[in-house]
C-alpha cells in the first residue's frame, strides 16, 4: 500500500512539472513572433536623414570707394603766401601764414613723392617763445617754426580743406571757401597791389575753433 501512494505521489509530481514545462515552452512559442517581428522593424527602418543645411544668399549692395586722401583740381591755380588776418594761437603756437604751391606740387604729392618739409599746402605756425626779428615786410619771424604735414586735403574752387595731426597742436582742420576773383586781382596787381583778402572760413586747432578766419595774398607774390 505505501509502494502504491508513493507511486502515486511520484506520478502526480511528475505530471505538475510536465505541465509547468509546456507553459514554459509555450509561452516561449507565443514571445518569440514578437521578438522576431520587432527585430526586423528595426533593421527594415532605414537612419533619418540629416538636415540639410542651406545657404540663403541676401543681396548686399557695394560699399562705395573711399574718397582719396589728397583731391586737388588740376585747373586750379591758388600758389602763394597768405597772411593770417584774424589772430590764432595755442599756447605758444601762433598761426602765421598759410601757404599753398604750384599745382605740379600737388601732382607730386599725390603721387607719393612727399617731401614733409615742403608740403604742397601747409599751415605754418610760429612759436612765440623763441627768439624773433623782422623781416623786410616788418613782420615778426621767431626761429622756430612748426609746418603741418597734412595727411588729407581737398582743394577745388569752392573748397579748400585740410587736415593734419601734430604732436604740439594735436588736430587740425582747415575749411575755407576762395574768392577767385581776388586772387586774380592780387595776382594782377603784383608787388605793388594792395592785400587782397581771398580765403574765408574756418579753422579748428585741438578743442579750439575758430569761426570766421581769413588770410590775405601776399603783396609780394
């Protein structure tokens, strides 16, 4: 009798892992399609393409060329001394005279052959502190001078402009309208002439400016 229970205890543990294992096997049945199918929806989904990146092109216009450092008429003729009317001066720096040359000089100059002693415009200023004589105008000439060197100028028969920096007077601009017809006359007159005013303007040195500055033709040009 216990041969037989134990039979049947034997048989029954056996037919409890049967059924075990067939749920095992068949849920292995029912997950591996799945598997399967999720594996090749992968391999079938091909990589997302990258953006493509474009290069809009927008319409800038030109910048417009830069004006030239140094303009001057050709026709123009305005060479002479020019005799400061209205008094300007900066600490011991007094403008004397303004002095402008043939235009071969400027033809020169613009073409790169600058010679910084003899510029074919030029603002000449005189330093009070040194020692002085007079000439044979009866002008006063001290010994040490100071010539700007422009580094820009533009000259035609309305305008007569310069620029420069100096390490004395720092910067200085010069704006001027000429009056053609007395220069003429001046011209004409010669030595003998009286002075003839023929440019007017105005003239800034550093933080100073002057409004209303006019220089004579000299009587001996």
């Amino acid at each position: 009798m216990d041969n037989l229970n134990g039979l049947r205890t034997v048989s029954h543990n056996a037919i409890l892992r049967g059924k075990i294992a067939m749920n095992r096997l068949l849920v292995s049945a029912l997950a591996l399609p799945l598997l399967l199918t999720a594996c090749e929806a992968k391999k079938e989904t091909p990589p997302a393409a990258p953006a493509e990146e474009r290069t809009v092109a927008t319409a800038v216009d030109a910048p417009a060329p830069a004006p030239a450092a140094f303009q001057h008429d050709p026709a123009l003729e305005l060479v002479g001394f020019y005799f400061v009317e209205t008094q300007a001066q900066v600490a011991r720096w007094r403008l004397m005279n303004l002095s402008v040359g043939q235009p071969a000089d400027f033809a020169a100059w613009e073409a790169g052959k600058r010679d910084p002693k003899n510029p074919p415009i030029t603002l000449i200023f005189a330093n009070i502190d040194s020692p002085a004589k007079k000439d044979e105008l009866e002008q006063t000439i001290h010994q040490t001078t100071l010539t700007l060197v422009p580094d820009s100028y533009q000259i035609d028969d309305q305008r007569v402009f310069l620029h420069a920096n100096t390490q004395e007077l720092g910067e200085v601009v010069l704006e001027l309208t000429p009056d053609l017809a007395a220069y003429k006359a001046a011209r004409t007159a010669g030595p003998n002439g009286g002075a003839q005013r023929v440019f007017t303007g105005s003239l800034q040195i550093g933080a100073e400016r002057i409004r209303n500055i006019s220089f004579f033709h000299h009587p001996g040009e």
